[in-house]
C-alpha cells in the first residue's frame, strides 16, 4: 500500500519529523475543515452522534481526528480515535498522511514483526521500529502501537474487531458482542457508499454506542444514591462523514432521546462545512461516445498539447479496462513528441500509471510517487481513487461515468443458487461530484465527463445501498454468530427479506446455522460449531467451509485448498490470462490474420497446464507450475552466482534479481499467467498460511517441528511471513528473504515441487478427488447435472446454463459439476467448473450432519 500521500517513506528521526509537521501546519490552516475545528469539537462534546457533511477537498479525513485528538475529547481509559474506511489503500495512505501532519513515525515504514519476536519483546516493537500515536490497521497487518491515539482501519477490520470477544461474551451471559470500550470515539468516514460492511457496522456501533450510553446513566444513578468511588463506564461518540450523504436519514437513525420519555427521539445534529478547496470547471460530451477508450485517449492527447501542466486522472470500470487504455497512452507518446517538434515548443512525455485494487502494493504506490521529471503523469483507475486518497499533482480529471457492479439474481427457491453478473452500470450524481471533486484537491482544476449534462441529470441522485443488491450469506452469519436475527437487526436500509431468507437456506446447507432451540426463537437461527469455526476465518462462507474441509481431511489436502482459496480470494479469481473477445478482434485487424489468435495461442498454453477434473485443479497446476520455475530459477541463479564473484555476501546483487524478474515475467508471458494477478494471489497465500496456523488446520508445506506428528527430519525449507521484500514493485518474484531463521513461528514456503513435498512429484498422478470433495462441501448449493442437450441444470431451479467457453471442461461435459458462479454474458454460463461424483450429492444430503462435524 501507499505509505504516504506524500509520495516518500516519512522520514525517522524526531527532529526532522517536527519539522515537517511545522511545515505542513500552515497547508493544514488554509484548508476549508480548519475555520470549523471548534464547532466540531463542541458539537463532538455536546452529543453522541454528529453527522459532519463537508465537500471533497475539504479536509476533513484528514483534520477531524486531529482535531479531536487535540481537544483530548477521549479519556484516559478510552483513548483510541478510530476511523474507518472503505478500502485498505485509503486507510493505509492516510495514516502516513495524518502521521507526518503529526510529526509522528509513518507506520507503513514499520515492517511488520513476527508473532514470536514481538511476544518475546513484550508486545513492543524492536528498537528503530517504534510505532507512533497514528497508526492502521488492515486484514493481517496491524500497525498500531501501544501509544496510539489515531487508528486508521478498514470497515471489515472493525466489524471483526467487534467480534472478537463473542466467545467469551456469551459465556459469561454479557452481550454477544465486543463493547469496544479502548475507543472513546469512532469516525465513519465515506458513509455515503453504503458497502455491506458499513450497514452493518453501523447497525452494530449504534447498539454499542446505546449499551455504554445505558451503563454511564446506571453509574451516575449510583453515584447519586451513594458516595461509591467505582470507575465512570466512558461514553462512545460517533461521528459519521461524507462529502455527499442523505444526511438527515443519519440523523435519524442516530437520533437521541429526550429527557422526558412523552417526547420523541432528537435527531442527531448535522454540520455543513461549505467550500471546495479550489474550484474545478466541469465539461460533458455533447453526444453520447460509443468508444470510451477512443474518447478518453482523445481527450488526454488534448489536455497534453492544449492545458497547462497538471497530472491526469481517468476513471474507468475494471483492470482490463485501465489496461487496454495504457497500451492506447503509452502508443500515443511518439504522436506527442511529433507534435510538439512540428509546433516547435518543448514538450513533455505521458507517463501512465494504472491504479485498481488486483495490483500489487508496490505497483500501487506508483500512483502516489512524484511525477518524473518532463513527464505528465495520467493515473487510470477504478472508482478505488474516488474517495479519500490524494493524487499529488493532479489538475484534471476525465470520468467515463461507469463503475463495475456486480448484480445478483436469486433462481428457484430459496437456497437455491444465484446469479451473478458483473456489469458496467452508470454512476450515481454523488459519485460524479466525488470524481470531479479530485481535480480540486491541489488547485484549480478541470473535470471533462465523457457524457453528456443530460446524462448526468438521468442519474440516480445517490448510490443504491450495497445491501441491497448483494449476496448476504456472510453478513447473516456474521449476525447469527453475535445472537442477532437479521430480520430484526437496526438496518438504516432493511435489506430484501426474501435475500435474508436465500442467504440463510445458504448457511443451513453449508451445516453453519441450524434452527434455533426455544429459548432462541428471536435469533431466527442458532449457529453451530462449525458456524463458529467458518466466522474465524476472514473469508467468503464458501471459502472458510472448504479451508475448513481441506483440514479435517489431512496437511495434503489442507495445502491444496489452501492454495486454491487464494486464487480465488483474488480480484480477478484466476491467474490464468484468457484475452478478451475485443483484444482478440484487435489483434487480427493488426495483421493477424495469417497466425492463431491470442485466444487459440492462450487455450494452447493452457492445455499444458489443464487437469482432466476441471478449472480448480488446473488453476493449481498453473500455480504450482509457476512456483516450480520460480524456484529452478532462483537454484540456477545460486549457481552462477558461486562461479563468480557476488556483490556482497549473502546477497543477490541487484542485477540477479532484475534478471531473475525478467525471466519470470517472460514465463508468465510465454504459459499466458497474468503475472498482476500472481502477485496478489502469493500475498494472500502468505496471509492464509498464518491464519490456517491460527485455526490449527495444518499444511503439509507449513508443518514444523512444534507441530504434533511432523517428524524433525521432515520440516520443508521456510522463511518467515511479514519479512519485509527489499523491493517496492510487488513483482511475484521477488523474495528474498533470508533463509537461517528456524522452523518456528509464522512461516511462508518458497514454493515450488521441494516445498511441497511429495506433492511435486506426484502432480501428473493427482486426481484430486478430496480437494474436490471439499470444493462441493463449500459449493454445496452450486453443482448442476448434464442434460441431453448438453446443458445443466441446477437441482431447484428451471434455468439451463452451459459450461463456460473458458472452461477446460467446455467439451468434455461430465455428467456432474460443481462451479464457482453463474455469470450472465451472451448467455447463462457456469464459470471455474470442476467434475464431482454424483454419489457426493446424496453423502451431502444432511446439513445437520455436516454442522456436527
């Protein structure tokens, strides 16, 4: 992730850090939030809940908490700031803002630190290593120190975070939730997306924030009855933030009650910070464009050679999207440089830098670095830049008016599947006024949209609630494990209840909930033992259900499925690289015509890597193809490096490393694997390996010798998760971690046939049939069987669908499958499909079996 909207590591030393901060207080006093600080601490003071609406540029991410923090509005006993946000980059990237504003150390230049040597530090961090007052905190990378106040998160961390004691909770008959009592205030920034997670943790801090509320007026009846000197229970304030927000249903669901219990609640009290930071023209088309990348390339050539200097930023609907507009970019600097020689004035290059959530973190924080120089830097992104990241230098803006949004439509009864459909759907008037809102965060700007103002009238006012329009099985799960009925939960927007209903069928057959004993009859359902275990593990239903199969069926298997819940926890669920239909189309007008197409030229790659069960075996296949070059390649460069003379012992000098990420780059490329795509599912399988230790779900590639039944002898080559990579790229193959740390603590493999033991070797031969088994387990409402046709058709269901033209098994057709989803395109298509046994089918028949085990 970024670690600094200001585009370097902040620096280390105290002194120096001072500094900055004294610098960036006078940026700091010309923002629009600042004329407000003391009507937004006396507010924050005065009430429980305050709406706080101020437009994009304003600087209240940033400024609030500093605020608050300087006001010492918490307590001793409570005195965290938490503040959530939707997505990681902006959690991360504004805690290194807010940090250096502070003077305090950046906590992304804090490399994470290993289970074992923190315990043994006591918890602290080693010297050098000291984590300030602003901190942050993402899914397995926790950055916040004993001394902070501030604590940057993503939504889906706090959720968890309140979570965390329902054992405990439940057992002692306390409520079933976390009371999060070290916060004495928590910021809902960017409420107006409306994601799953920010309902529902709305829904929870409210009941939260109600419970300290009931316990401080108990204390103070105490108090007044007698003189007992018991600690004062602190009250949790809340604050909830945008730039564009249905603010008075906020209001309304935080209202207040009054003294008197005759009167109504009192909604909560909504303050406007008025003023953009610096203005910004908007543009529209005057007609609709049919070729969005032909207009946007179009209207970057005319910013380029026509506007003064100022970085670019494109909104466009997905990675390949982003892609095949940078080729376009990239292709269009010798037309550049030609233009400015014919006109006879010096000119500058594009430098293009993508900026979507599959990209590594590394790749990331390019969008953040300074602009190189005699370059104008256009940044094409999804709406991942819409909200609360900076982009230094950026002055213009071109908005397609689209984001990717994924639809579901529920088939048959109950529990009965869905399908899903990733669409590029028009953006509502609010996203528009965030997008162009980002042209007017460092100066004067200009938006240029690629619709028209009529268009723009047509859109929805605000952005339809996430909840819904999306699968709920893991947010009712979530519920189901606290004691709450999802039904009768404190929704500010009640989802569809018939969702409610298909989403829990979902959970009855994954064997997570059952129907509730008599007592429990308001829960709506009671979660099992295995409902407990899945809601542990930060993943899909779907997923932790498998994970937790591939456990109870042996190490073997566990690694397998292990394996392949990280290549389908990706962005992209694939590493293979399949190209489009249009790149297809466009690579035979270049001239193609002769040869195969890049699609016929990637099936073939493919094929070498295919497994007869199907698309989930074959994913692995690629994997562990990939992990099996990485490491002859790094055996090969070793020996070479003993036939010379290396730079210093002990290490790759930098130009092994390059050649070695050439070389991978150039076999990704060669077996048609998107190497972006590598880069994110090894980070994510580096964070499954500490979590299946957690979970007690042994690998046989993560086995060590504290670890019963694993012989000593027998303990695989590891090194150790979190050390840090000396590169900033995020390229797949760069891992250069040390190789002399013991067998103990929290390790990745490096991969390969050797640390996979007998695995490697036996690949050709594997059938798998039990990662199969536990595939089905987790998919247990997604199989279907072959019609005559050659069709499939999903038990409880009318609808046929055929096995997607992507698929290994596209004409091979086995009698019974289980996918992944169903995605709706031209037609109905099963996408990511593996062969299964009808006979599972029957063995699977009873979710109170399953929940048992």
């Amino acid at each position: 992730m970024p670690s600094s909207v200001l585009g370097a590591r902040g620096p280390r030393d105290a002194e120096t850090r001072q500094e900055l901060a004294r610098q960036l207080r006078h940026t700091r006093q010309q923002l629009p939030i600042w004329a407000g600080r003391e009507a937004i601490v006396k507010a924050v003071r005065e009430h429980d809940t305050v709406i706080l609406m101020a437009e994009t540029g304003s600087g209240k991410t940033t400024q609030v908490p500093q605020f608050l923090h300087e006001a010492g509005v918490c307590s001793e006993s409570a005195p965290l700031i938490g503040i959530t946000q939707p997505r990681r980059v902006a959690a991360t990237s504004l805690a290194s803002r807010v940090a250096a504003e502070m003077g305090e150390p950046d906590p992304a230049s804090v490399p994470r630190v290993p289970v074992k040597k923190r315990k043994a530090a006591g918890g602290a961090a080693p010297a050098g290593r000291t984590l300030g007052k602003v901190g942050y905190a993402i899914r397995f990378d926790d950055r916040t120190g004993p001394d902070a106040r501030l604590r940057f998160m993503t939504d889906g961390l706090l959720l968890r975070e309140i979570m965390g004691r329902r054992e405990q909770a439940v057992e002692a008959g306390a409520p079933s939730h976390a009371m999060l009592e070290r916060y004495g205030v928590i910021i809902i920034d960017e409420a107006h997306e409306r994601t799953v997670d920010t309902d529902l943790l709305l829904g929870l801090v409210r009941r939260i924030q109600r419970a300290r509320r009931e316990a401080y007026d108990a204390w103070r009846t105490r108090q007044g009855a007698d003189s007992s000197m018991d600690v004062a229970p602190t009250l949790l304030k809340v604050v909830v933030m945008s730039a564009t927000l249905d603010a008075q249903k906020f209001a309304s669901f935080f209202a207040e009650p009054r003294i008197s219990p005759n009167d109504g609640p009192v909604p909560a009290p909504i303050l406007y910070v008025a003023g953009r930071q610096f203005q910004v023209d908007v543009c529209h088309t005057m007609e609709p464009q049919a070729d969005l990348t032909a207009a946007a390339r179009q209207t970057v050539f005319q910013i380029h050679t026509g506007l003064a200097p100022g970085d670019i930023l494109v909104f466009s609907t997905g990675a390949e999207e982003i892609e095949s507009l940078r080729a376009e970019l990239e292709r269009l600097n010798p037309v550049v440089e030609a233009h400015f020689e014919q006109e006879g004035k010096p000119g500058s290059r594009l430098h293009v830098v993508p900026l979507y959530a599959a990209l590594g973190a590394g790749a990331i924080a390019k969008a953040f670095e300074p602009t190189p120089p005699g370059c104008r830097k256009v940044v094409i992104a999804t709406n991942i830049a819409e909200t609360s990241i900076t982009l230094p230098g950026v002055q213009y803006v071109i908005d397609y008016g689209l984001a990717k949004e994924r639809g579901l439509t529920r088939q048959g009864q109950a529990g009965g599947g869905s399908v899903s459909s990733l669409q590029a759907l028009p953006i509502s008037q609010s996203a528009a006024d965030q997008r162009t809102g980002r042209a007017g965060r460092v100066s004067k700007g200009r938006c240029f949209r690629l619709y028209t103002e009529a268009a723009y009238e047509d859109l929805d006012v605000e952005t339809v609630p996430e909840i819904l329009r999306s699968d709920l099985t893991n947010t009712c799960l979530t519920l189901y494990s606290l004691g709450i009925n999802p039904l009768t939960f404190d929704w500010i927007s009640m989802p569809d209840k018939s969702e409610v209903a298909a989403s829990t069928m979902s959970l009855y057959h994954l064997g997570a909930v059952v129907e509730p004993r008599a007592e429990r009859r308001e829960c709506g359902m009671e979660i099992t033992p295995l409902g407990r275990r899945m809601v542990g593990l930060p993943l899909p239903a779907a997923l932790a259900r498998m994970l937790i199969a591939g456990g109870e069926m042996g190490p073997h298997v566990a690694r397998q499925v292990r394996d392949l819940v990280a290549i389908l926890s990706s962005d992209r669920a694939s590493i293979l690289h399949v190209p489009s239909q249009s790149s297809n189309s466009a690579s035979r007008a270049a001239g193609a015509q002769a040869g195969p197409s890049d699609f016929d030229r990637a099936h073939e790659a493919h094929a070498k890597l295919a497994h007869v069960s199907g698309d989930h075996a074959t994913q692995l296949n690629a994997l562990y193809a990939y992990l099996d070059a990485l490491q002859e390649a790094k055996a090969s460069a070793a020996r070479m490096a003993e036939l010379g003379t290396p730079d210093a012992k002990g290490h790759k000098s930098k130009g092994q490393k390059s050649a070695l990420h050439m070389h991978m780059k150039a076999w990704c490329r060669d077996n048609w694997i998107s190497d972006k795509s590598l880069v994110q599912v090894l980070d994510i399988r580096r964070q499954l390996q500490q979590l299946c230790r957690a979970a007690k779900i042994i690998c046989d590639d993560d086995a060590t010798p504290s670890m019963p039944g694993t012989p000593r002898n027998k303990v695989p080559r590891m090194t150790p998760l979190g050390t840090p990579r000396s590169s900033g790229t995020g390229d797949a193959s760069d891992d250069d971690s040390d190789d002399s740390h013991p067998a103990a603590g929290l390790y990745v493999t490096r991969g390969g046939a050797r640390g996979r033991g007998a695995a490697g070797a036996e690949q050709e031969r594997e059938d798998y049939a039990e990662l199969r088994k536990c595939i089905f387990l987790g998919r247990s409402s997604e199989y279907a069987f072959k019609q005559n046709d050659g069709s499939y058709l999903r038990p409880g269901s009318d609808l046929t669908f055929r096995i997607h033209p992507s698929s290994t098994l596209m004409n091979v057709k086995p009698l019974a499958i289980v996918f992944e989803e169903l995605v709706l395109t031209t037609q109905l298509y099963a996408r990511t499909v593996s062969a299964i046994e009808s006979a599972w089918v029957d063995e699977d028949a009873n979710p109170r079996t399953r929940a048992a085990a």
